[in-house]
C-alpha cells in the first residue's frame, strides 16, 4: 500500500481515537470515574500517537488542520445526535465552514 494513503488511514484512524476520547471525557465527569477517565486517557495518547506516525508523510500544517478540523466537526455533530446539544442554523454553517476549510486545505497541498 502507499505510504501516502497509509497516512491518510491513520490520520483517520487518529480523529476517531480523538473522537472517542472526547465521548469518554463527557462520562468522566471530571475524571471522577475511573472506567471513563482511563478511556480518555488511552484514547487521547492514541490520537497523538497516531497523528504522530502520520505527520512523518503528510504535510504537518494539512495533518493538524485535518485533525483539529474533522476532530471538532465531528464532535460537534455527534454531540448534536447522541447528546441532543443545539442544532441551529449558525451552529451548522459553522460546521459547515470548518468541512469546507479542512477540503480547501487539502486542495492547496497538491
């Protein structure tokens, strides 16, 4: 497999441990609970880590933006379905520039 798609993958692979993390740091409740709280911290260094392994064969500056920007939106949207968190037009548009930034990124690096 290309070393290239082989980053893009674990990028991927890196916002969905951030992702995941972000949903444990909820049930943490302030790292109250032991159970939740080590999740966030597992799946926190894994997103690093990952990140880390990518960002040796993709440009570093489209690597975080892709991270930081698919890592929120989808957060975001998630919170929006799984924890009834407001959906309003400005929330979506935002949502909507954040996807749209993350896809110009990656245009302008090829």
């Amino acid at each position: 497999m290309n070393q290239q798609i082989l980053a893009w993958l674990v990028l991927a692979a890196s916002v969905f441990a951030e992702v995941l993390g972000t949903f444990a740091l909820r049930y943490a409740e302030g790292f109250t609970r032991p159970l939740p709280s080590a999740a966030v911290v597992i799946c926190y260094g894994s997103a690093i880590w990952l990140m880390s392994l990518s960002i040796k064969h993709l440009e570093m500056g489209l690597t975080y933006a892709v991270w930081a920007g698919c890592g929120t939106a989808l957060t975001a949207a998630l919170g929006i379905i799984w924890f009834d968190e407001s959906s309003g037009p400005l929330r979506l548009a935002g949502l909507g520039c954040i996807v749209l930034g993350v896809i110009a990124l990656n245009l302008s690096s090829h």
